[in-house]
C-alpha cells in the first residue's frame, strides 16, 4: 500500500507560500474586487489597482537605491500608505519595520540607529517628531519620505510621487527570509 508523500505540499509551504505570493494571487485572481478602503478619502482600490499602486512603489523604491534586505522603517497614521509600504517592501525584498506613531523623537532616533533603514517614510503630522528624531539618530536614511497634506521636512519626497514608479524588481524570497521587524513600545 502505497503511504501519503506530502513533499508536494512542503515545497509549497515550506519555499513559496509567502504572504507576497498570496497577494499576487489575489491580484491575478480577483483583479476588480474590493481590496482596499479609506474612509477618509473615500477612495476604494480593487486587487488590480492597489496591486499596480504597490508595483509603482516598489520600483520607485528600488529606482531610490533600496536593495534587498535593507530596512524600510515607516512611521504612519493608519491609511492606505501603511499597506502599501508593506507590500511593497516585500516586493523589493527589503524588510518593512512599522513604527508606533505614539513613540518619543528619542526612541524613533534609536529604532533609526539599531534598523539603519534604507528609506524613512514619516506622516507629516509627526513632522516635528521626525525632525528631532533624525536630529537624536547618527544614521541618516537615504530617502526620506512624507505622506500627508503637512508641510515636510527639507530634502522629504512626496509619497504621491512614488506610485508612478515602471517596473518592480524582480527578486526571489522564500518563506523563511525577514520581511519584517516590529519595534515594541514598552
């Protein structure tokens, strides 16, 4: 009698299932259907939408010098934004480290130095914060990002203008290598 062989299964889970590969699937799968919702705008993006919007990102990103496995920290309000960094942090192969907004200049200054990213990207409604904050840190991130109407920090580029990026890198990443690094604040 022949056994169960579940080494079909392992290569999948154990080497392909990322949370990338399942967005993509759900891109290709449900291209016109609701992915996303910002109630504050108003806007909703469909699977294909946000997965283009997250493309244009990644290659901007990429365009800017991200490499894999370099570190982009963001430090956001809850909006459309956060996911999209997310994503497309892992599109590029780098690691996404989410940051409370809640978190004093001087443990944002050290989250900076211990991560060393690669690209910042701050709410301009933290623009004070974040000053102070790059003021505390020694390392200085290559590419300073703001999103929100705010004013931003000299040098900042406008997240808006990173959605219009070509294409994205092409790289590999298995189930096992770091998308991501959580800061804890307490």
């Amino acid at each position: 009698m022949a056994g169960y062989d579940p080494s079909a299964f392992r290569d999948v889970f154990e080497s392909h299932f990322t949370y990338l590969a399942g967005f993509r699937r759900n891109v290709h799968r449900y291209a016109r259907a609701a992915a996303m919702h910002d109630p504050i705008t108003d806007r909703t993006w469909t699977f294909g939408e946000l997965g283009a919007d997250v493309d244009g990102l990644a290659a901007s990103l990429a365009d800017a010098g991200l490499q894999p496995d370099e570190v982009v920290v963001y430090q956001l309000l809850n909006g459309p934004e956060f996911a999209m960094l997310y994503l497309a942090s892992h599109v590029c192969g780098a690691v996404g480290a989410p940051i409370n907004f809640r978190l004093a200049p001087g443990e944002t200054g050290y989250i900076i130095d211990d991560s060393k990213p690669h690209v910042f990207v701050y709410d301009t409604a933290l623009t004070e914060q974040t000053h102070r904050a790059l003021e505390l840190a020694e390392h200085r991130p290559a590419l300073l990002v703001a999103v929100g109407e705010g004013e931003p920090l000299p040098g900042t580029v406008r997240f808006a203008e990173l959605l219009s990026g070509g294409t994205p890198p092409a790289v590999l990443r298995g189930a096992y290598d770091e998308t991501t690094r959580l800061y804890t604040s307490g």
